[in-house]
C-alpha cells in the first residue's frame, strides 16, 4: 500500500495534473453556482476534452468538476435562494434565512468548510474501505456479479421518485438498447438494421451527452425567450465577503459535522440514495442539535453541505470496488474510466493500484482548491450568478457536437446525440426519469453477459443464482427493492383497514 | 386521450414490433446458453407489463390556465412559449436537426455557424450581425480547442 501511496503521489502531485484540477474544481464550482446548470453536464462536456490526456489528469479533471460540483451548489442556495444543484436544497433553508439577516458572509463560510470536512472524511472512509471491499469482490464469478449488478439497477426505484413506472420502463428501454450490436456470447448481430455504425452497439457517450445537455439547452433557449430583458437584482450580493466560522463555531458543530458527513458518505455508498436525501437527513440532525434551524443557524448550513460532500467519496467505493454507479454523475464517470482504459472494479486495485491512490490523492487536493477558491473567490462567483445562461448554452451545443463526434469518429454518433436529446426531452416533459435509462445503458451488457456465461456453467440450471449466497443475499435485496413501491401501498391500505376495523 | 394512455399505447406498438424482430434472431447452438433473443424477449415482456400499469395510471394534474383577461378588462397576450411550449421546443430541435445535416454535408465550422446564428434568432436576438458574430465567434473557439490545440479532428464536411 506505501509503494502505491508513493507512486500515487508523484503521478497527482504533476504540474499536469495539478492543472487539470484546477481548472476541474472552477469548472464544477462555476456550473454549481448557475441555477439551472448542472454539473453532470460540465462532466460530460470535459469527457471529449480530456480524450488526448492520460488517465489519471483526465479523471482528475472530473473529479474536480465532481466535488467541485457538489459544493458550489450552496452559493446560490445562500444567496438567491435557489439550490444550485438538487443537493442544495436543504442548505436553502438556513443559508438564505442568513443571507436575508445579512450574515450571506458567515453562512458562505461555513458552506465552504462543512463542504471540505465532509470531502475529507469521505475520502478517508474511501481509501480505507474501498481496498478492502475490492479483495472481497476479486472472487466473484459471473453469478456474484450477475447478482450484484441486479441490485445496482434495482435502484433505478429510488431513482425514480414518484414515478417508479416510468422510472422502470425508462430502465427496461436502457437495457434493451444494450441489446443493439454483437451479441456478448455468440457475436451474432443483433438489431443493427444492416448498419455498420451499430455493429458496436449503441455508444453511452452519444447518449449521455443528448439526454442531459439537448433538453437543458432547449429549456433555457425557450425560457430566455420568455423572459426577455428581464435581469436580476442581486446588487446586494456583490459585496459579499465569506467569512471562515470562528474557532467556537467549529468546536460547536465538530460533532454534527462529523455524523452529516458519516449520514452523506454511508447513503452516497448505497447506489441510488446520493445527495439529496443525505442532506436532508443531515438537516433533521442539526434541528436536533440546534432546535433553532430554520430561523439563519451555521449548524443549519453545515449539516447538509457536510452530507452532500460526504456522497462524493461514498459514492465511488461501488464505482471503483465493483463498477457500479450509484447516480448520474457517477455514471459518467464510469464511462470516462472506460474510455481510458480503466474498467471500475476489484481488478483496477489489483492492476493499477498506483492509479488508484493517485485518484485518492486528487481528490484531497481538489477538496483543499475547493477551500481556496470558493472561500477567496467568492465575489467571482457571484458575478457568474449574472452571467447569460443562452450564452453558455450556445458553447455548450457546439461541444455537444463535437464531443459525440470525437468519441469514435464516427458521424452516426451525432445522430445518435441529437435523438437521444429529443428522447431525452420527451421524457423529462412526461415525467420519465433519465438517470435510469442512463444507468442501464451503463450496467446493461454487464448483466446479460454474465447472466448467460453462469448459465452455460451450470448447463442452464438457474438454481446457480440461488445455490451461491452472495448472489441469493443481492438478488433478494433486488427483488426486496423493486417490489417495495408495490407493497408498500397496498399494506399501508391492509394496516389502516384492520385498525379502522379495531 | 390522456398522456400516460398514449403513451403506454406507443410503447406496446413499439414492444410488439421490436418483438418481431426479435423472433428472427437466431437460436443458440451452445448447451446451457438461453440465447441471443432471451434477453431482449424478458426485457419486452417486462416492458409490455409496465406499459399496460401504465395505461392504467392517471395523468397528474396539471396547474388551471392563466387568467386571459384582467380585473380591468385588459388583455393580457400569453406568449407562444406559455401555449405551445412543446411546439416551440420542437422548431428548435428541427432546426438543430437541420444544422447537423449541414455539417455533415458542408463541415463542422460553416454548418454550426449558420445553425447557431438561426437558433439565436429564433430565441430572440433580432440583430443579425449580434447573432451571427455571437455564432462564429464560438465555433472559432470550439475549433481551436479542439482541432487546433488539442488535436482532435472535427467532423469534415462531404461537399468541400
């Protein structure tokens, strides 16, 4: 492990590198602070970018568009009122509370320390689990892994929301495209319509990249024609100076701090969970330290900013252990690893080991530029909170192009982007989830190969899922999850009936 | 008809004839081995199951329509966007279409140039020369970042 660390650290500690997060960590923070603009989007957007650079600056530059990503979403929650990403919801609720005290300073502060503390934490529980759960996962077959790859989709429910049917057939549709091409065990062709651009199955980047950049394009090209010459008034904002929290303030909430990030890190390694739900539920434990929250209270800020930053390590023990992601961020950086050349899962530990702990490495380093720059530069983002969405988006179309272009070459991909974009647009107007669809693109082939490699061991008996128990334990926590929806109603409704009846 | 039920139907119409091209697959030689068509076959049965839950779910209810005339009497002018937003949003991907096809025929810069400078004005930016200076100056960027600095290539254009 010391050899790897030593090794790890001359390849993050590379001027390259250290560039690349730089500009990474801006990126992700700049995309957080902008309303509307997620961070998922600046991911795939890098991806083509980083295609001429090795892997580990590459991935760095993700990473800091990831963590950075994560904890620029409080500056407008604080400022406007408005989470900046999904994840900032409950950071809203005290942090603008504060700002309309005009403590917008104190609670920027905070939001940037509660956001490196639960990093940090997660990236150690990070580098002290993930070797560990990789030795275990090294033995796994194809029943394991048929199994556990289940259970990673099985979260396409918690995805989902409210609408879990349309969660699931956006999950179903995944899959079947992963159906497109040669077939995992025979090399027959399937559903390529006589195609050659399809003889490699349908790409994920092509698809990535219309189904979250196309819609949020468009919304925003019809929502700047809507709103013509209206501005925002933020006059108040540009003179915010963020405030670190006093050594009081830090002892006071050094617990509260350390169970948001525990809550963020424990949920964000559960696929599916990610950053809202962390939040919130840090959120409830600083009103149960602070029965004051929702009035403007730090604790109020750093709880859920601790959680939602806690995620981002947690949520890479399934993705660089067993090649699992939990959420779409994590999706796209499944496929970065792919495109160069590391496939997530226990045999990156054992072959690239050195890459791994430079990735560990990275990512501490982006969570102390993460300080650095949102603490010092926080005037600068308040000025990108003004700057033309229609702008940006006009960038962001180019590189739409191009990135699914510069994948392969090929100009099928382009289609493949712009089709995959107007799919993407109809979902989103009906209601129907993208980031199931997206996960089952991702983990679609895995299943089917090794569901149907098990079979041709066992000479098609299917008891070979049940006989073996980790794949009994994930195919049951599978099955568990994707009738709870189902069952869940239907005993509330038996529950209430028998105790109205009593 | 509501939408989940028109879309549930589009689905079953899509499930049944993905099915039939899935019935011309090959069967396996392989002992053990369910075969190329078991996989997509499980995944439209499951799709066909949900599909027709789908049917069945009511739509959610949408927010009551804006108020056309005020207290005073006054008329108030709602916009394509607020009406027809779908429509709007469709013109825009025709044209985006059309910009892609551009380029495939007359290469990367030219193509995105004029679909660029189409779009900003369909949003509302009504001075051309804004527009279309807006447009080139972007995808001048694209193409030095991308052709020029990091080498890699954009999409050529088949006439010249």
């Amino acid at each position: 492990m010391l050899e790897y660390l030593s090794q790890g650290l001359v390849i993050a500690l590379s001027w390259e590198n250290l560039l690349f997060m730089l500009f990474g960590t801006i990126l992700g923070l700049v995309f957080a602070s902008i309303p509307g603009l997620t961070f998922s989007t600046a991911l795939i957007l890098l991806i083509p970018l980083t295609f001429g650079l090795e892997a580990v600056p590459a991935i760095s530059v993700l990473l800091g568009v990831y963590a950075g990503g994560m904890s620029g979403g409080s500056i407008s929650a604080i400022l406007l009122g408005i989470p900046g990403t999904p994840s900032a919801a409950a950071t809203v609720i005290d942090g603008h509370e504060m700002a309309k005290k005009g403590e917008a300073g104190r609670a920027l502060g905070m939001a940037v320390y509660a956001s490196v503390f639960g990093g940090i934490f997660s990236l150690l529980v990070l580098m002290l689990v993930a070797p560990q759960l990789a030795s275990v996962a090294i033995k796994f077959g194809p029943p394991e892994i048929f199994a556990l790859v289940v259970f990673g989709l099985s979260t396409i429910v918690s995805l989902s929301g409210t609408e879990v049917v349309k969660g699931l057939l956006a999950g179903l549709f995944g899959l079947l495209l992963t159906t497109v091409g040669l077939d995992p065990v025979m090399g027959l062709q399937r559903f390529t319509f006589d195609q050659p651009g399809l003889m490699v199955g349908i790409g994920i980047m092509p698809v990535m990249i219309g189904m979250f950049a196309l819609p949020e394009i468009i919304d925003t090209f019809l929502e700047a024609k809507k709103n013509k010459g209206q501005q925002r008034d933020d006059t108040q904002n540009k003179k915010v100076k963020a405030a670190f929290p006093t050594f009081k303030e830090i002892r006071k909430t050094f617990v509260l701090m350390v169970k948001s990030s525990a809550i963020g890190t424990g949920l964000g390694a559960i696929p599916g969970t990610g950053g809202p739900i962390a939040s919130f539920l840090a959120y409830d434990q600083a009103r149960r330290s602070e029965p004051k929250c929702g009035t403007g209270r730090v604790e109020g800020v750093g709880a859920p900013e601790a959680a939602n930053n806690g995620v981002t390590g947690g949520a890479l023990i399934p993705l660089l252990t067993l090649g699992i992601p939990g959420d779409s961020a994590t999706a796209i950086m499944l496929g970065a690893f792919l495109i160069h050349g590391l496939a997530p899962g226990p045999l990156l530990f054992q072959n690239f080991g050195d890459l791994v702990y430079a990735i560990f490495i990275s990512i501490l380093i982006i969570y102390l530029m993460v300080l650095v720059i949102q603490f010092f530069g926080i005037r600068l983002f308040v000025k990108v909170l003004d700057f033309p969405k229609v702008n940006l988006m006009i960038i962001i179309l180019a590189i739409s192009v191009v990135g699914s272009f510069a994948i392969n070459l090929n100009f099928s991909d382009v289609i493949i982007m712009f089709f995959s974009g107007l799919l993407g647009y109809f979902m989103k107007r009906y209601g129907f989830p993208i980031t199931p669809l997206i996960l089952a693109l991702v983990l679609g082939y895995t299943i089917e190969d090794n569901f149907r490699k098990s079979l041709v061991f066992s000479d098609g008996s299917y008891s070979i899922f049940v006989q073996n128990p980790v794949s009994l334990v994930f195919l049951t926590l599978a099955l568990v999850i994707l009738l709870a929806p189902f069952v869940k109603p239907w005993l509330q409704r038996r529950f209430s009936k028998k105790k109205a009846l009593q | 008809m509501k939408h989940n039920r028109i879309i549930a139907l589009i689905l079953l119409a899509f499930v049944i004839w993905w099915g039939f091209l899935t019935t011309r697959l090959p069967e396996t030689t392989m002992i053990g081995e369910p075969g190329p068509k078991f996989f997509p076959s499980v995944i439209l049965l499951l799709m066909a199951v949900f599909s027709v839950i789908l049917f069945f779910i009511k739509d959610e209810k949408k927010q009551e329509t804006p108020e056309l005339i005020m207290e005073d009497g006054e008329k108030i002018e709602i916009e394509e966007e607020e009406t027809h937003p779908m429509k709007s949003a469709l013109k825009l991907f025709a044209v985006f279409l059309a910009g892609i096809i551009l380029v495939y025929f007359v290469g990367f810069s030219i193509g995105m140039i004029i679909c660029l400078t189409v779009m900003l004005w369909m949003i509302g930016w009504k001075i051309f020369p804004r527009a279309f200076l807006f447009s080139a100056s972007v995808t001048l960027i694209v193409y030095f970042l991308f052709d020029w600095l990091m080498r890699i290539p954009l999409p050529a254009g088949r006439l010249f």
